[in-house]
C-alpha cells in the first residue's frame, strides 16, 4: 500500500478514520504473516504500513480532542 495522504484523510469523519486504520491493520497482519512464511519480497511495507497506522491514528486524537 502505499504513503496515506494525510490531506485526503482530514476530510474524512471519526468513523470512516476508523475504518481506515481496521483496514491498514489487517494490511499488516497479512503482510507480517507473509514475512514469517518467506512470501513477502517488499520487507519496506512493513515500516510503511506502520507509519500510516501511526497517521490515522494522529488524526483520529485530533479529531476526538475538538
């Protein structure tokens, strides 16, 4: 998958954020259970999938602090 631009995401609601981050972390499970079976050739989408976790996660605490 690729970088989660954070400027399409800040128009999105609580709830499709949430969506979102349920999505990417089904990403990463799948991703890191093919890295443990020797499937997985691109080791850089694990750090990627990460990070735009870590994104929506930021932007769903902004969201809830206002």
């Amino acid at each position: 998958m690729a970088k989660v631009e954070v400027k399409d995401l800040r128009d999105k609601s609580v709830a499709e954020l949430q969506s979102v981050l349920q999505g990417l972390q089904k990403d990463q499970f799948n991703n890191f259970m093919k890295k443990n079976t020797g499937q997985l050739a691109q080791h850089h989408v694990l750090k990627e999938t990460r990070k735009n976790i870590a994104r929506v996660k930021t932007l769903i605490s902004e969201k809830a602090g206002l």
